[in-house]
C-alpha cells in the first residue's frame, strides 16, 4: 500500500522551521510496510490543499497530513476537508469539555469562541481524540483513499499517530513486508565501493533496492527489501550483506542500529558499571548534550568540564601549564591530561576529551585549522589520535563528535 | 515568481534523514521574492521524477530540485534530465580534470569509470562547478520554466545556492518584494490573541497575511507582504505591528532577528567586554553546545561545568554539601551557588546556572518532575526564578534553554 504525507503550513515552504514531522511520518509509516510515495509540503491554502488531495485521490491509499488545525484564521484544513468531502462542521460536547478541561487546568482562562470552533468537527470523520491539545485528528474516506488529518504540533502528531494512525491502518489495509537495513562502511568513497561490489550489486533481484548514503568518512549501505514475509525478507537481506564481507570486509564497521551510538555507549557503559565523563574544549558541552538528552544518562553520565578558554585547561582540568607550553594546546599530550584531569575530579572511570582548532580562525593554537585531537580513556585501554578534518567549522563540529563517539563505541562494544 | 522545490531521495521519504535542505533552499528563495508554491520529496526513481516535471512545467517559472547527482546506480537525476529535455550526455574535460584533482589530493585512489560519468552532463545545460565536490549543478529550461538540479550534499549545495542560483534567479527573472516579519509574544495563548486583535486582523489589506505559530509557552505572529517595494511593504508591516502595541503590548517581546539569540547575547557580551560561563546540571552542556557551536565564540566565553551528577556540584562547583541537603538538589540556593561556584572557577564575570528534573524518573531531587531553577549572575544583576515546565523530557530540555537564553537576553539587550 502507498501513501502521501503533506505537512500543510506557509512556515515550512519560507524555511521559518525545519519539517520534522514528514521525517517522523515518512519513518512509522515505512516501519509497518506502509511505502511513502511523496511528501509534499504546501501553503496554508484551501486550493493548494485540494489540489493535492485530487492528485492523491486514487493514487495512493492513504493521505497522512498534519498541520493547519489551530484556532485561528490562518487554518484552514478543516474547512478544506468539509468542502472537499462535501460535509460539514458538527458541535462536539465531549471535545468540548475535553477544551474547557485543559483551559482551567493550564491556560486559567476561559474558553472563548475561538476556542470552542476547534470543538466542531466535520461530521462524517471518525474523531482521534487528543488527550494532550485541543485540536482533534481526523480519519475520513472517498472512495479508495484514506485521508487522516493531524495535529502539527510534534509532540501531539505524535502521541495521535502512535495511539490511533498506526493501529488505524493495521486493521484497515492488508500491509505488505518492507524491510531496510543499512551497514555502515569506513574508508572508503562510494564510487570505490560501488566498483569493487558492482557483480554484487547487478546481480541484486529486482525486489530488493540498494542506495549509497556517503556522509563525512562513511559511507552507508541500504537495502530495501518488499515481500509478503518479513522474516524471509531480512533473511534475504543478511544473506546479501554476508556477501560483502569478502569484498569490502576490512570496511565494514556493523550495521546501522535503531538505537543512536550514544545509547549504545550508554548501555554497554551501564553494563560494565563503568561510568564517563567528557573534558571538552573544541566540541564546546557537544558531548555532554548528546548523552544527557537521553532519559536514564544519570545511571553512567557523571559530568563535564568543558574548558573552552585555554587557561581553563590548567584551572580546572589541572594540565600543566608546561605541557601546553611545550606541545600548544592543541596536541595529543594535552588531550590525554585533559582526559586525565577530568577523570580526578568525575571520579568517573572512562573520559572522552577533545581540543582542537574548528576554524575559522586560528586561536591560540598552532595546529592548522581542522586539527583535532581526541583522547580515551578507559579501564581497558587509553587512546589518543588526531585528525585533521578540513577548513569548515560546522563539518569539524559534527566529524569530530562522530570520531569520538566511533573511538569510545570501538572499545567498549566491539 | 513561484518555484517548486523538489528533494529527490529514499532517504527522505522512509524518515532516514531529515530533509534540511528543503528548509535551506526556501528560506533562501523567499528572502529574495521567490514564491514556494511547494516543496515535494520524491523517490529515486525516474517516472517519479517525470511526473514532478510535468506537474511543475508551466506552473511554476522555477524548479529547484536536490539529491540524485552522485556516481552510483541509485542516482538517476541527470539521465532523468536527459529523458525530460530529449538530450543526452557528454563528456566535459574541465569536470574530469576537476574530479581527477580531487581524488589525487583528497581520496589519493585513482579515478574510476563510475567517477568518470560524473564528468558527462547534459549538452545544453548551463553548468554550475562545483569547486567543493565531484557533482556539478545544472541550470535548464524548458518553455516557461527553468529547472536547476544540485547536488544533495547540504553543503555542495549551499556553495551552489550562493554562486550560482541567487544570481542566476536575480538576472533571469524580475522578482516582485516579499517581506516577512515575525513579532515574539509570551504568555498569552493563541485563541487569546486572535480574541483580542481580531478587529485589527480583519482589517489587514489582501496583500498581507497573518500567521500564528505557537511554540512552548510563546507566540510568534508573522505578517507577509507581496508587492513591488521593498522599503513599502516593510513600513505597512511596521505600522501594523505599532499598531498592535495598544492591545497586547505587554505581551510583546520584540521581533524575531534573523540572528540567533545565542548569537544576540554573545554580541552584547562582546559590546560589554564580558565573559560567559554556565554551570549545568539538568541541561547538561546544552547551553554551552550552544554558545560554542558559532564561530568567535572563544571572544566571550569561557567554559562550563556540566555539573550531572549530584556529588560534582560539590566536588567541582563548591555548592556546599549543606545548602544541598537542606534545600535539595533542584532549588533556587542550589542554582545560585553553582552559578557563583562556576564564575570563581572560570574567571567569567557573567554566568547561568541550571538544576532541574526533567523526567521520565524523579532522581536525586525532591522536587516534582518539570521543576527548573534557573540563576544568572551579570554584573548588573542576580536573577533566580523557578520554573514548573510539565513532564516530557525533550521538551523541558528545550523549554529550560529557551527560558535560559531569553532571562540573560533580557537582561544584556532589553
């Protein structure tokens, strides 16, 4: 079966917001089989909206759009799916209260006629009732076609999508099996990997799609298998991947996991019962940000110092002024006292550090701009090297995070 | 003059990726009076790209589309291309010895067939080098309707979008003036204030429309204009915004920049001669990611103490162990004594602190979860609030750095 995502709202198409919530979408919808034809992000606009729902008419089984279902005058997409299903709009009490309910509990304020125009619903939806907003998603159908209109609040969007979109479908539509698994390669260009498995990739069957994904120093490998069984799909799948180890072996770093590296890293650190903290000069707090975003980092993450300004170095991490002297302050022996020094006052066992030069200027240093040193240290082992990755500030932020969490993913997992 | 934007990538539509680059080329479009009637993902696949053509051609003057130029089978953009303009491809020496530079200084491997096809372009496109990559941009037209195709690579294709499209667009086309300009508003809901401007909303002339968008306890109210001059549409929008103060002035908390905030507060640090440091415990480095993340920040800011577990606020930040014990973990003497703490170890003169529960468990503290204390120490002033921010987790995080960022912007800049 194939659907449409629209996300309707003009912030989208004048880049005021980055559209999260297709990627969302587009995600769920693939995971149970669903294929996702197009995205299509449009303007708050009656014709615009309906224009894309005659082209999805018949085309694709389902339409999953969020976005337009405010209180005020700029949303539009409830008005817009009563004259396309030509309905119209019904008072609903028990939205109603649901609306009185939150506005005396967090808005302290009485409703107002606005508010209460978010209770009238079209009045042949089926209604997925919002338990954390105001503004209700809808299920309605023409002919062969599904449209479900959510909220495009993430936070809401979300809570309806899992509660009732997802579910929704899974009893209306018979789904078929999608399967996409991606191993992740390392040193290699994607036109190299592309030649040396080219027998490989030709001999591909037709149901089964392969695209490169190369970004900063690896390249990803996907396979996308469509099939009636999901077991016999992803066999499939890991029997082709088994096919590459002889060719591009020494390359293949694992696959990439549902889960991000760095709740790995926090898995296998809880696993050990070891605990880690980061001293961080050029990824500037990156690190500490990446772990404790995550709900339970506390059971491993003791904490940070992030010593941006050189003198901090020595204040607060304790390397010696002598060892920057001698070495500058970006250098391997610096990282590896930074590491040292922050382990000291943690108290925890395993430390990532990082200095280095991210441009565009040269700063106190005397490494070249994209110099970047990394130290570890661990119960098991202690690591430091240095890169040099390029002229460009926001790509020497980003490598340098990835290498980091690569290094201290390497010695605790692998 | 409209424009269709279209991403080209699986990637996208199964939510693999986020797609940035849509959001990068609309708010570049529109910046110069470029209208997005949409932005469209599609799949790597030639009758889906065709179709896109088509539903484009003649209804908008431009089509911007990403993705699809690399060297590997997966990559069908420019054979599309071809099929669309009835062309066929031919091999461009200045390309190959471009990529041949390219891979004797970075890649240091021998160019290979699959490399070599990157140098073959359509006959009659007009090319857009690429100095930055292996994939050049191509600019063609078809009857009304110019087609550009870049590279998917964020930053190719931002070199690209700069070099080449924004002068291009400038001298093919006579582009009328847009304006956007968004107002901040916090702590009225946004059926509030469509109650209380709705008389000024009807009244707003054809050519200028209104958006709301709420998010996280504040509203940005956006007006855009269309006409012919610049200066014009952006004196109506002024005088309708004045025109606001009368009604919800004490709601109103300047306009959106077109610059960060972060970067707002490290400018006045800058005009102050100040220095920042922050001392972290629920936001756990996220504000010092922040601060870091922009080039120049070493002008003003110093370093942070990601004070994560409880035993460090001590150990590291001096909170004394009593004041702890007494007023628990997540409190105002807590937040106080570890912005205080982090200005005697950095030097800084000027420091935010942050202790909270973010949930999904309760942790160390007493308080409830969705309890924040936030301090800030300048020169001028102490400032410590406590904030209720409600159960979900990624939301308090950014809710926590929103409210940071906007009590030292009030205080440095307001």
């Amino acid at each position: 079966m194939r659907a449409d995502i629209i996300t309707i709202g003009d912030e989208i198409l004048i880049g005021q917001i980055v559209d999260t919530n297709a990627a969302f979408l587009g995600k769920a919808l693939n995971k149970i089989g669903v294929e996702v034809r197009q995205i299509r992000s449009i303007s708050d606009d009656k014709t615009a909206i309906l224009e894309a729902f005659s082209e999805a008419q018949n085309s694709v089984d389902l339409v999953v759009m969020t976005g337009g279902l405010g209180p005020t005058k700029d949303d539009v997409t409830k008005h817009t799916l009563c004259e396309y299903f030509d309905d119209s709009l019904v008072f609903c009490p028990d939205v109603m209260a649901h609306i009185e309910m939150l506005f005396s509990k967090y808005v302290k304020a009485p409703v107002n006629a606005l508010n209460r125009s978010q209770a009238m619903l079209p009045s042949t939806c089926k209604q997925l009732f919002n338990h954390h907003g105001t503004a209700m998603g809808m299920w309605m159908q023409k002919e062969n076609t599904v449209f479900v209109s959510l909220p495009g609040v993430p936070f809401e969007m979300k809570y309806l999508v899992s509660k009732y979109l997802i579910p929704g479908i899974k009893e209306s539509f018979s789904l078929p099996a999608l399967v996409n698994k991606t191993m992740m390669t390392y040193g290699l260009g994607e036109s190299i990997i592309a030649e040396k498995i080219s027998d490989w990739e030709h001999a591909l069957p037709p149901h089964i799609k392969l695209a490169y994904l190369p970004n900063l120093g690896r390249v990803r490998l996907r396979l996308s298998a469509k099939g009636t069984d999901q077991a016999i799909l992803l066999n499939e799948i890991d029997a082709l991947f088994d096919a590459l180890y002889p060719i591009i072996g020494e390359n293949i770093k694992g696959f990439e996991s549902e889960e991000p590296i760095e709740i790995q890293i926090g898995n296998a650190l809880i696993a050990k019962n070891y605990s880690l903290a980061t001293a961080e000069s050029c990824t500037g707090g990156a690190l500490a940000a990446l772990f404790t975003k995550n709900a339970g980092a506390s059971a491993y993450f003791k904490g940070s110092v992030v010593s941006y300004a050189t003198e901090l170095k020595h204040a607060i991490l304790d390397v010696s002024k002598d060892v920057i002297a001698k070495h500058s302050v970006v250098s391997e022996p610096v990282a590896m006292a930074m590491a040292r020094g922050v382990l000291r006052h943690t108290k925890a066992n395993v430390s990532v550090a990082t200095t280095g030069n991210f441009g565009p200027a040269k700063g106190d240093a005397d490494a070249e701009i994209g110099t970047v040193c990394i130290a570890i240290i661990t119960p098991e082992r202690e690591v430091v090297e240095t890169f040099c990755f390029g002229k460009h500030r926001d790509r020497n932020l980003q490598k340098t995070v990835n290498k980091a969490l690569e290094l201290l993913h390497g010695i605790l997992v692998d």
